[in-house]
C-alpha cells in the first residue's frame, strides 16, 4: 500500500476510534455541523481548542508551544445496535491545514504543510459487518468521487478489538475542521457548502479588514513616534553641544571677578530688551537699560556677524574690564552667555556718551552745551583711566578704541572710559604683537595702519584727536562745507601752522566764555 494510503488510512481509524474531536451530544442517529458556534454546539473542549468567530473548530494552536486540545461530546457514540450487532456508520467532514510551527507535533493525524492547503472533503464508510474501510477524498466542494481512495478489510486488528469495547467509541479528528456530518445507520446527510464557504474565506477576509481599520492609526502613530524621536534627538544633540562649548569656553571664566547673570533675569530686567529700554547702538551692538530689585544697570547685546569676532570683544571685556577697578573706567558687574548670545552688564551712565553733547546730528538734538570747565574735566578723567591702564595695573592694557562715543558719563559728568572689545593685554617692558589693524578712523597713528602694531604710543595718539574733538566740537573725519573730505588732526595741524591766531579760529563755536589765555 503507498505511503499515503497508509497514513489516511490511519488517520481515518483514530477518527472513528480515539480521536479528539467534534460530535454533537444527544444523536445516536447521526448529526450534521455546517459550521460550529460556541453557543449552539454541544461540545466539551479541553486543551488548545477552541471555536473561533468564523466558525471554525480549531484543535491545534502553534502559538502556544504546538499546544493541542480535544472536543468530545457529552456522551459517547454506540457503534451497536440493540442485538449486539455492528452497525453501519458513513460520515463527511470538510478540513483545512493551515502553515504553522507545527514541526514538533506527532500523532496529530496530519502532516503540516509550508503552505495554505485549500479545504478537502473526505467521506469515509465503515462496515461494522463485514469491517470493511473506504475512503474517498475531493477538494471542497467537489462531489464525492466514485472511486475510493482507500479500500481495505480491518479484520481482527487490535482496532477492531477496542472498537467491540463496551460498544461506544469518541470520535474525532484534528488540524482545523469546518464542517463534519455522520449517520449511523445510513448515507450521513450533506453540508450546507455555501455557508461553510462563508466560514472558509471570512477569516481572510476579516483578517484584510482588521488591518484595515487598524492600518491608519498605526501608521500615524509610528509617523508621529519616528518625528517625535527625531525632534527630540536634535534637541539632545544641540543642548549636548551647547553644553560642551560652554564648558570648553567657560574654563577662563575661573577666578573673574565680574559674576555670570541668568539670562532670564535679564530678559525680564529690559522687559524682553524691548526698544523703549534701547540706550543706544553701536558697531559691537546694542545698550538696553536694565532694572532689577531696585537696581539699575546697563546690558550690552553684543551683535557680530562673525561668530569667532564677537566671541573675541566679550571674552576680551571679560578678562580685562572684569579685573579692572578705577574711577574713571565703566565698571563690569557681570556678563551672559546663553545659547550664543552674549551679554554684558555695566554700571548705568544716567548721561550716555560723550558724543551725544559733542554732535547733535547723530544722537538728535541735545538741549545742555557742556562749556569748558566741563569738557576739561572731562578729558582729565580719560586721561587718568588711559595712565591706569597703560602704567598702574599689572599688565599693559591697549584699549585700541578711544573715542568720544566710548566715554560715558556719570549722575555728577566725570567721564569714564568703556568698551573693551579691542582691548589687547601684555606684560610691562615687553613688545605688543603684531596684529591686524581696529579702531576707527581719524582716531588710527599712522605707524598703526603702516606696522599694524597697537602700543601704548597708538592709544596716546587717539587721545590726542579725542582731545581735538572735544575742543573743536568736530567728528575726527568729516567733510567742509565744499564736500571735500577733513581729517581734524590735518585740519587743526594746519591752522597752527598757518599761525596768525588761526588755530583758535579752529574751537567749538559754542565754547562762548572760552579765554585763550
């Protein structure tokens, strides 16, 4: 007998015998399922079976460990009549083998396959006389062929034996079932093939559905979870390398005299640096007026397009301003960095720069004329702040930017010198290095732009025309009144030469109780 032949035939004799499966309690006759319910079906379960919503008995789940459940009726079947006789016994049952792990499973009653199998359709006929076996096998729904697959005698097998046992017998069989029919006595009663049909393509189809509905939700989830992942991310990665800048660029902070400020007190200090708290504006950035806890400070933004320059100016001010402390020099009170920003704060000058006295045309008119007395005070003060750099502190500091817009001035109009962000610092008795030319022009020694080497001699030389500016009332480069360019130190060198008295012609014409004596 071919191999398969053996194997359904033995298949076929652990349903009639021992089996686990489906039969319908309280029918000796015969019953016929087109299709199980929990609800309607008399069935006991145990193990892994169960019976799905598409109506379909299932006796083996490969998702838990290749567990296997029986189903049994209520009662056994007799397999004898009333004179102890065997009986005749046809029944049909329709089966599907779905892919699974069921490599491990024995004595299932059949073979897994890799693939989906279509439902098949076995009737299988006993002759408890004369213990003859046939089996027939058609795919679903196909008529029940006329030759039989299977044909054999039991005679006295050790199945017959067990079978004589009592007269009663559970029958069953395994994988998943969709419809089963048997009669004891007579041709078991067809299937309802339409509504198994259903049974067989809803589970399909309620899989395709399923996904489906829940196919959008999912999908916006794990859209929303990647960019939420990415955003976040980013996040971390640009406060990680703000956090390392800063403490790379922080070590020089160590041991300043000048304490770091939060950057939010001092939002909330110049009302978010709104323009109604603007001091002033110059080429290193912008001046708000702060108020915090009854005290008042000014905050300079420091504005650069280069990046490197700007950080340059504030470490700069920091390092020199921060350690620095005369009269007549703008105190530094402290300074902030926050992402990129940076920020310095001074002692307030209630009367803002000298420049604004000195030229009505670029700060709007100004309604005090500082007379003599006051402007040579004033200069004195720049004098001495500019000696203490050069000479009285430990270092040489060349402020490399003496201007009348850098002097700011006090409740009482002593003028001090601020913004160091040119500021360069060298040891007393040694050579200043050589670098790149800064200042502004008509306040620039001529050996400056020739060597590009600042020293204390470049300073005293913009000191010389801030004092000119002052005197004279006139910006160190402007134009006269034909359009050509005047450079004030050329102009006032050339009427004291020209002598005749020509050089006081040069003074402010404000200056009314001026005495050249």
């Amino acid at each position: 007998m071919p191999k398969f032949s053996r194997l359904l035939c033995f298949l076929l004799l652990l349903l009639l015998i021992f089996l686990i499966e489906v039969a319908v309690g309280g029918v000796d006759d015969g019953f016929v399922y087109s299709g199980f319910s929990s609800s309607s079906s008399n069935l006991v379960l145990d193990g892994a079976a169960y019976i799905g919503e598409d109506g379909i008995l299932t006796l083996t789940n490969s998702t838990e460990y290749n567990a296997h459940g029986h189903c049994f009726l209520p009662q056994p079947v007799a397999l004898f009549n009333s004179s102890s006789k065997e009986r005749y016994i046809r029944t049909l049952f329709i089966f599907s083998i779905t892919p699974g792990n069921l490599s491990s499973i024995s004595g299932q009653g059949m073979d897994k396959t890799s693939s989906m199998l279509p439902p098949a359709s076995p009737v299988a006929t006993y002759d408890g006389v004369g213990l003859l076996l046939e089996v027939t096998l058609a795919p679903f729904p196909m008529d029940k062929p006329i030759a039989p697959l299977l044909r054999c005698y039991l005679n006295s097998s050790t199945a017959t034996a067990i079978i004589r046992d009592h007269g009663y017998v559970y029958i069953g069989f395994s994988h998943q079932v969709h419809g089963w029919s048997l009669m004891m006595s007579g041709p078991a009663k067809p299937l309802d093939y339409q509504s198994i049909m259903a049974h067989v393509h809803r589970p399909r189809a309620n899989q395709y559905r399923s996904l489906l509905r829940w196919l959008p939700a999912t999908l916006s989830f794990l859209l929303l979870l990647i960019a939420g992942s990415v955003i976040w991310y980013k996040k971390w990665r640009k406060n990680r390398a703000q956090e390392e800048e800063d403490h790379r660029e922080c070590e020089w902070e160590d041991g300043l005299g000048p304490r770091r400020f939060h950057y939010k007190d001092l939002r909330r200090a110049t009302d978010g640096f709104s323009s109604h708290r603007l001091l002033g504006k110059g080429g290193f950035g912008r001046v708000y007026l702060g108020v915090l806890a009854n005290e008042i400070f000014a905050v300079k933004m420091i504005s650069s397009t280069d990046s490197d320059q700007g950080m340059a100016q504030f470490t700069a001010e920091v390092i020199t301003l921060g350690r620095l402390r005369h009269r007549n020099l703008v105190r530094l009170l402290g300074y902030c960095r926050h992402k990129g920003q940076l920020l310095l704060v001074y002692d307030y000058m209630p009367n803002g720069s000298l420049d604004r006295f000195l030229h009505d045309d670029h700060h709007g008119p100004c309604k005090r004329t500082l007379n003599w007395p006051q402007r040579l005070h004033i200069i004195k003060c720049v004098a001495a702040g500019l000696l203490y750099l050069h000479d009285d502190w430990e270092q040489v500091i060349v402020h490399r930017d003496v201007k009348a817009s850098n002097v700011l001035l006090d409740a009482d109009m002593n003028g001090r010198l601020g913004d160091f962000g040119l500021a360069r610092l060298h040891d007393h008795g040694a050579d200043a290095h050589t670098t790149h030319v800064a200042g502004t022009r008509g306040y620039l020694a001529p050996e400056l732009t020739r060597f590009g080497k600042a020293t204390k001699a470049t300073d005293v030389f913009a000191f010389g025309a801030f004092v000119l500016e002052v005197a004279c009332g006139r910006r160190p480069m402007g134009h006269n009144a034909r359009g050509e360019l005047l450079v004030l130190v050329e102009w006032v060198r050339g009427a004291w030469a020209a002598g005749g008295g020509s050089v006081v012609d040069t003074m402010d014409p404000r200056l009314e109780e001026y005495s050249g004596e």
